[in-house]
C-alpha cells in the first residue's frame, strides 16, 4: 500500500496522542471566513495560489508586498526568470505525451488581470484555467482541505507526477527556491503565521528540491511516483539514488507511458490511477465500500502485528513483528515495547514511561478474530485502531472518514511517538519488511509492495528529516524514528526536527499515550 507526500505511515508501538489538530487549510479558511465551507476553502486556495502567481492585488492583513513567480527577479544573489516557461518562450520545456514541445502559453487566459479578479482565468477551455486550477487542487491537497473533493472545490485530476510534468524544464535551484519563498510570502501576507509558513516550505523542499527520491503521493488520491522537479545547477541528488525515479542514474527519468502530462489530461477527468486500498478492496471484496476498506485495513494490520491467522491467496506465511526473529543476520526482538517491559520507552506527555502494556486487550487471540482489541476500553484497542487509521489514510481509503471507518486522530508526529525506544534500523527494517511480507499474503503485487516499503524508508528510516504530515489532516512534522544502531542521518540536519543537531528532539507538543 503507499504512503503520502507529504505524507507518512504506522503507528508501531504507539503511545497516542488525543490532540486533533486542524489542517492549515481549514484553520485559515475559520480565521479569514469564519465559516469553514467548501466554497470558503476554494476561496482562500484562490488567493493564496493567485497571489504566489500574480503577487498582490489587493491590500493584505499585513501589508506584506509579495512580487509574484512570473516577476523577473534574484533570489540568494541568482538571477531567477520563470515567466518564458509560462508564455512558451523558453524553448521546448513542456511535456505533451513525453515529448519535449515549444510554445505553449499557459497564460492564455487573461493572464495576471483575471488572477485580480479572483479567477484562474476568464475562459475555462484555456490552459491557465486547468493550471490554475489544478494548483489549487495540489495546494488544497497539501495543506488538508478537508471539505475538498466535491462539485464546488473537486480533487486534482491532472499528472500525478510532478517529475513527469517538469522533466523538460531544467529547473534550477535558485528558481525551485524562489517559487517556494513566493508560497511562504504569500501565506504569510495572508495572516498565516511565520512558523506555518516555514512548515509549509520545509514541505514542498522536501517534496519537489531533491532529484532521484523515493516515489511519494502527490496527493492521497494518486499513486506513489516521482515527484522532484529540481533537475537544473545546484540541485541536490538523493543518496542513495532511487531506481524507480532516476532508472539509469541522475538525469534519466522513469518511463513516461504511465502518466500524461498535465497539458495532455483533460481538465476533471480522472488520472486513471486507483489508490492501493481503493485496488485492493475491490479485487479482494468486490464492492468498495467504507466496510471493506475497514476490513482490508484491519486484516493487513492484523497480520503484520500477529502473523498469519488464516489461509492466505498464496499461502505466504507472515510470522508478524511480535516474534522474536533476525534480520539481514541482527537480533530483533519488538515484543518488549509493546508489553512494557523494555524499560522507560513510552512516551506520555513527554516523560519517558515504563511498563505501558499495549497488548492489554487480548493480544493475538483478539486479532485472530478480525478484532483490534476484545475491549475497546483498552490502550491495545487504540493502538490498532489508529494504525487502521493511519495506514488507511496512507494508503488512499476513498472511503474512510465516517463513523465505520473514522479517520486518525492520535499523535500526528512519529518522531514524538517514539521519541525514547531508540529503535534501530534492523527493527525498522523487519518492521517494514513484515508489512510487505503482509501485504504479499493478501494478493498485492511484489511491485506494489515494494513501492510500500520505498515509501515507508523515505518517511520513517531518517532521523533529523524534514517534517512531513502523516496524514492529509495533519500538519508537517518530524517524522523519523530510526534512532539506534545503523539509522542514517539527513544531510543537511533539519533544525525543526532536530533543532540541537543529531539526537535532539522538538519540543513534544502532543501527549502520546
């Protein structure tokens, strides 16, 4: 199943936090139009993505004067010039079915004064329309617009790659570093606070700034693919390289039949690619309904955390991550966080705690019988239900959110879950290597698995990484928790999640338990 761009994955041995907090899009939707609607979220994408484009129109709450990306300008002492890749002047940087093709103007619609009037274009049959507006579908995703996705404010429907779009554009850094000074800049100019503004940049960094990364989700309707577009001078490589997003090495691309880019995908229509959970609830129950996806969930996250229980389609047996195994020749014995008796490892509230049992509701003979927990008054009973949770939403669940199959609402940051367990990589690799073991059991394709377990790496296998939300709802966070023995280490060392340099933690926020 596969995770998201911003996005994230498990819960492991959880300690949980209670505190929902709101998305940046629907907290600032509720302080600038009170009213927290579907129409009101459009609204403030609207602004916020025509003013990145545009620059300012109108008077803001701050006076802030913001230029705009179409402005000729320097950023870091580089000269930056993003507008010829608009107008189609630059030569052949746009991709129409994988080919490199000249003189498409993107600003046919009226240009900066229908973005003055509050539109994305005069004319909805122009490409300015469909990029305006599928930027505010990729910006709504990303920030957690939670009313998105109907007739007034629908979902992105354009190239699930961002890779794929940009591959012709030779996008420097200085130019990918001035497009997301322009989002913090205009945010900020909004009323968005400097600290939301700084996440929202540490995100879209760590999304699009690197080439040759692991696949991500755009957004939790898409697929994992290839998402960095910084391809020019000074753009940073991913170590190790990813085979998928960079085949035979740095500057190479993956093959471009699977995806159309964005001027080749009809505006509202589909991109064709089904979620994991939405692909596999229909072939394994037919109908996909927010029951099966509940079903299929639990007995993923059953059998990863048990075992099998059951005959499986191919009859892959799955020990489970509570067996005391090996791993590529490493002792790893997981069983003694989730029962309490590792030591001071739990995290409640910020205070290292032993002897926190979350195996207290039945343990394996519950999951056995498709339950979390025989007593839902129970810290086992959370623990499972979040991680259906969790990796319902990570793995693109069309159908969650409602009172079957209600969304996550425990601690959003993974590295404050599990801040004192000091887990290490062989435990995190088993981890990971059980949940496609798992899935495998089920009917997922080994391709499909392996994208689970490229994913899972990214997000949770570096300590001191760029914040990332977990789920669509949650803002961007610390992540990593590979703390012990063999954990790589991000370079440069994010100063959000480890604000003291290596081993050092944010100030835990959220309670855990």
């Amino acid at each position: 199943m596969f995770i998201s761009p911003k996005v994230a994955l498990l819960l492991l041995f959880s300690p949980f936090s209670t505190a929902q907090q709101p998305s940046l899009c629907d907290k600032y939707t509720t302080a600038l139009f009170k009213d927290n609607t579907e129409d009101n979220q459009l609204k403030l994408l609207t602004t916020l993505v025509n003013r990145v484009v545009g620059g300012n129109f109108t008077a803001t709450p701050n006076g802030k004067p913001v230029t705009g990306i179409l402005v000729k300008s320097t950023f870091n002492g580089q000269p930056v010039d993003m507008l010829p890749k608009f107008i189609g002047t630059s030569g052949p940087t746009t991709n129409i079915n994988g080919v490199a093709t000249a003189g498409i103007n993107f600003l046919d619609g009226g240009g900066a004064d229908a973005l003055k009037q509050g539109k994305p274009a005069n004319d909805p049959n122009t490409r300015q329309f469909k990029l305006l507006t599928h930027l505010y579908g990729v910006f709504g995703s990303l920030t957690g617009c939670s009313k998105m996705g109907g007739s007034v404010f629908p979902n992105y429907a354009g190239n699930p790659s961002m890779t794929d779009t940009h591959r012709f554009m030779n996008i420097n850094k200085p130019t990918l570093d001035f497009f997301i000074d322009q989002v913090g800049q205009a945010a900020v100019s909004l009323g968005v606070t400097p600290e939301d503004a700084t996440m929202v940049g540490n995100a879209l960094n760590s999304l699009f700034n690197t080439q040759c990364a692991k696949p991500t989700k755009l957004t939790p309707q898409s697929t994992e693919l290839p998402q960095g577009f910084c391809f020019g001078e000074g753009c940073p490589v991913a170590n190790p390289v990813d085979n998928i997003s960079c085949p035979t090495g740095p500057g190479s691309f993956p093959n471009n039949g699977k995806t159309s880019s964005s001027e080749s995908q009809p505006s509202g229509s589909s991109s064709g690619q089904q979620s994991l959970c939405d692909k596999y609830t229909t072939a394994l129950f037919k109908d996909n309904t927010e029951d099966n996806q509940l079903k299929l969930l639990t007995t993923l996250v059953n059998r990863v955390v048990g075992g099998n229980f059951t005959a499986t389609p191919n009859g892959k047996p799955v020990t489970g991550i509570l067996v005391k195994s090996t791993f590529n020749g490493q002792p790893v014995d997981m069983l003694p966080k989730f029962i309490g008796t590792s030591g001071p490892t739990t995290n409640i509230n910020g205070v290292a705690t032993a002897g926190i049992n979350f195996l207290d509701g039945g343990g394996a003979d519950a999951l056995k019988q498709g339950k979390p927990a025989n007593d839902p008054n129970t810290r086992q009973f959370k623990l499972l239900t979040h991680l259906y949770g969790v990796f319902g939403s990570l793995t693109g669940c069309s159908k969650m959110g409602g009172s079957v199959f209600p969304n996550y609402a425990g601690n959003p940051s993974m590295t404050d879950t599990h801040r004192f367990m000091n887990i290490n990589k062989p435990t995190l690799d088993f981890f990971i290597d059980q949940v496609g073991q798992a899935a495998v059991s089920l009917g997922v394709t080994p391709e499909d698995a392996t994208m689970v377990g490229n994913a899972l790496q990214s997000l949770f296998n570096t300590q001191c990484a760029k914040p990332t939300s977990l789920t669509p709802q949650n803002p961007p966070l610390p992540q990593g928790f590979c703390f012990g023995d063999g954990c790589p280490v991000a370079n440069p060392v994010d100063n959000i999640s480890c604000p003291n340099g290596v081993g050092s933690f944010p100030n835990s926020k959220a309670s855990s338990s």
